[in-house]
C-alpha cells in the first residue's frame, strides 16, 4: 500500500477518535452546566464507556501497524523524510500521543472516566457546603489516579514530572522552579511596594449587580471582542472554562456574583481567549491531533493576553466604557474611563485566585504548583491540605482564608485529576509577554486599535503566527519561531513593573 493511502487510513482512524473526544466533551459540558444533580452516576458511566471506546480504538494494532509503515517509531516519530512537513508533523504527534496511550490498561482508562465525573459533581457540592472532608475521598481518588498514569508511564521516580509534561512537555518541577523561584522573588518584593502606596478609587464598583444586568453586559462584551456566536455560546458553571464540542462549536462559560461585577467581565474575556485559540486552528487539520494548542501554557498565553494585557489596559477601558454605560444606565455616569481603568487593576492580595490581580496572580499558582510537589512525593497528606493551604496563603499573600470554600476548595482542577495544570497559568503569563512584544513591534498602532475596538488586525497577527500551528510546534519551537526567544520571566515582569509602577506613582 502506497504512503498516501497508508496516511489516510490512520487520518480517518484519528479523526473517529476526535469526534469520540468532542461527544465525551458534550457530555462533560452538560455536566458542569445543566445537568440535574441526580443523573451524575449515569452520566459517568457514559463517560466511562466513551473513554474505553477511544481508547480501544485509538491504541489499536492497525495503529500501531499504521504508524510503522509509515516510518514512523518512538526514536523517529516523524517518519519517512519523503513525506510533507504537514504530515511529518502529525505523525510526531501521533506517535506521541500513541506511545503514552497504548501504556494504559483499558480497565484503568474506564475507571479513571468513571471516578472522574463522580469527584466533580462531589467537588461542586463540598465547595458549596464548605465540606473539604466530604471531597476529601474523591480526591484522594483522583490522585490515585493521577499516580498509576505516570508510573505506567514510565516515570517511576519522578511521578510529578510526568503530570507536568501532560500540560506542559519537556517542563518538569526542576525546569519550572527555576523559573518560578525567582519570579516569586521580584513579584512579592513589587506587592510591598504597592501596599505602601494608596489604594485607587473602587467605591462605584460597590453595589450589586443582578445575574440578568451582567449577562447582558457580557454577551455585548463577546460580540464586542469579535467571539462569533454563530460558532459557540456563554452558559453558566460553577468554574468558568471553554470547550471544544466541533470546529464550530466552542463553548465558554462563566459566573455571576451580585457583589462582583469584575468576575463575570474577565472570566468572560479570558475565556474567550481560549476560544478564539480553538476557533482559528486551520481547516487542514482540524479534527486530527494536531487541532489543538501547543501547550497549556501557550493556551493560556491566549486567555491572559486578552483578559489583562489587553483587557485591563486603558485604550480597551476607554473604548468599551460608553458601551459599558448603555448596558447599565446611570451606575457610572459620573465615573471616568481612567478611573476605571485603575480601578480595575487594583492590586491587592486577593483570596480567590481566578480574581486576582496580575501582580499576585503568579503567587497562587506557585502555591498550588508546591502543594502538589509535596502531594506526589509525599511530603504532603491530603487531610493536611487545608491547614497548609493557610499557611501558604500567609506567607506568600499575607491574607488567610476564614474557610474551605475560599481556600482548598477554590478550584475545579483536582476534582477531574488534572494534576499538574496549574503552573501552565504563570507559563502563559510569561509565553504571552514574549508573543505580545512582537504583536506590538508588528503592529504599530495596537493601542489606537484597541481603542477603537478593532480587534480584527489583532486576531489576524494572532491566527498567522500562533493559532494556525496548531499542536505542529512544540511550545518551544513555537515561541522561538515567533519571537527568536527562549522563554523568559523578564518581558512580562518588566511589563508589570512598568504598568503598576505608573498606576500606584511608584
């Protein structure tokens, strides 16, 4: 059989296993959003049932068969140097996925899908009873989990590492401490200096805000950011996120508090980051492996860039701020774009990490990313998560959470076992600087674009340099080829340093 009908019987093999994924990421949408309480058992159990189906089909011996004839191994992934680059690169990240797949065992991959739905839907009721020992046994479940999958994967003495190169590859805990020890440094010495400085006027944002006033606000604000709702909708969960059900079909969701309006706004905005990520993968490989980011951190690098470097600038404020005034009449008639534009970036340590500001955001994230260090080698017992969790919060923060709610429970990760996400949020601060100081240096009038609410010039840099390679390029070799960079905690911090330094006159 010639190469070309070899490569389309494993694209179609591939493409069966993507629809499979984007039906399991239906159900799991339904899930978090609409699903009545009592249908999570059975809802798992269709989980269960569409992972064994993937992954029967995906591990299979014409796979494997596939693969080999087409050159491609573990030590020469990219197979037979005749072929396309395009191809190349898809058979790289086939046998990639293939080598890590076929190492686990069916009942485990079932089980895993099923537990996985069940902790959830637990997850979402202990953080509303503020009952950590209730989620306590999912979670203990779901690291169980998390454990057996990088042992079968080989990494017996560095299990951690082996959750991290699932978000993040090639980055295990040395790589990303070295990174994040001297970002924590620099960020915590830059919240001193802001904490002796005055606080900017927040008082128009205390009132509150009905669900119905900021879903109005938030579907003007999507069309606002070019998201086309023909090709996806906003919904509500419990922890806003973004899903791939179609290439035309990309939901995002986020949540209502009456007493914080700015939530809903940026977890609205950053969302739509990702979307528009998922949104611009190329019609030539969309729904193949390769139709997804290079990485979480690139990912991320998406959301962050459009919720703060964009989102909490002051040509966006005072682009959006007259449609933010017809949306809701008379609440800031008397407030000035400026105003709330710092307002905005108020920054001060904050509880919650998916509100906090962009100076202590990284800090949350390092928390987490050293609580599961400690999770996986030991250090840390899970019913000792919360008390350390305060004191953490302490150290790094200097504020402690008066309950679970706020504190360990905070998140959505650990309830569907994705160990190992977290540092992928500070890694897409530091990707989307890079990226973003190349957007500027291309674009000459980026600000003046914001300010009028011409994002089109800016999706389109986004979509030609980093959306349309998909998964081809690993997160290094993508952020090289964009900016000629390796990767580096100095753009980013320098942006902060400067963009607070003018807001707090430091």
């Amino acid at each position: 059989m010639d190469k070309k009908a070899l490569l389309e019987k494993l694209h179609a093999i591939d493409r069966e296993c993507r629809l499979l994924e984007r039906t399991a990421s239906l159900l799991h949408w339904d899930l978090e959003t609409y699903l009545p309480s009592l249908g999570v058992e059975e809802r798992s159990e269709q989980l269960a049932l569409l992972e064994s189906l993937h992954h029967e089909r995906f591990t299979s011996l014409e796979t494997e068969r596939l693969l080999e004839e087409l050159g491609s191994t573990t030590d020469n992934p990219r197979g037979d140097e005749k072929l396309p680059e395009l191809e190349r690169d898809y058979l790289r990240r086939m046998r990639m996925d293939y080598d890590r797949e076929e190492k686990l065992p069916l009942d485990f991959v079932t089980a895993a899908a099923k537990a996985e739905g069940v902790s959830q839907a637990a997850w979402v009721q202990a953080r509303r009873d503020n009952n950590f020992a209730a989620f306590l046994p999912h979670l203990e479940n779901m690291i169980d989990f998390a454990r057996k999958r990088s042992l079968y994967w080989g990494f017996k003495n560095k299990v951690y590492d082996g959750l991290l190169d699932i978000y993040e590859p090639n980055m295990g805990v040395f790589e990303i401490a070295s990174v994040f020890t001297p970002l924590r440094e620099r960020l915590s010495s830059l919240l001193k200096d802001i904490a002796m400085k005055p606080e900017p006027d927040c008082s128009f944002l205390n009132d509150e805000f009905s669900a119905e006033v900021q879903s109005k606000f938030n579907m003007e604000l999507m069309k606002y950011l070019g998201f086309n709702t023909k090709r996806g909708r906003l919904d509500i969960s419990a922890h806003p996120f973004t899903t791939t059900l179609g290439s035309n079909d990309v939901r995002i969701t986020t949540r209502y508090f009456p007493d914080n309006f700015l939530s809903s706004i940026f977890s609205t905005i950053h969302e739509c980051g990702h979307a528009f990520y998922e949104l611009n993968i190329p019609e030539e490989i969309r729904l193949s492996c390769l139709a997804d980011g290079a990485s979480m951190g690139v990912h991320e690098s998406q959301s962050r860039l459009w919720e703060n470097v964009i989102g909490r600038s002051l040509p966006f404020w005072e682009g959006l701020f007259p449609l933010l005034k017809e949306c809701i009449p008379k609440r800031f008639d008397n407030v000035k774009a400026y105003d709330f534009y710092k307002a905005v970036n108020l920054a001060k340590p904050s509880l919650i990490r998916v509100e906090a500001d962009e100076v202590s955001y990284c800090l949350h994230i390092i928390l987490r990313f050293e609580l599961e260090q400690g999770l996986f080698s030991g250090a840390i017992k899970t019913s000792e998560l919360p008390s350390i969790w305060r004191a953490k919060m302490k150290e790094y923060l200097g504020i402690i959470p008066d309950t679970d709610s706020e504190g360990v429970l905070q998140d959505v990760h650990w309830s569907h076992g994705s160990f190992g996400y977290f540092p992928s949020y500070a890694l897409g601060n530091l990707y989307g600087l890079q990226f973003f100081g190349k957007l500027k240096a291309d674009i000459s009038s980026f600000e003046d674009l914001v300010t009028k609410g011409d994002f089109l010039p800016i999706h389109d840099w986004l979509r030609d340099n980093i959306h349309k390679w998909g998964r081809r390029l690993a997160p290094g070799e993508l952020l090289k080829k964009v900016t000629g960079e390796e990767l580096s905690i100095d753009p980013f911090l320098n942006y902060i340093k400067e963009k607070y330094s003018k807001i707090y006159g430091i």
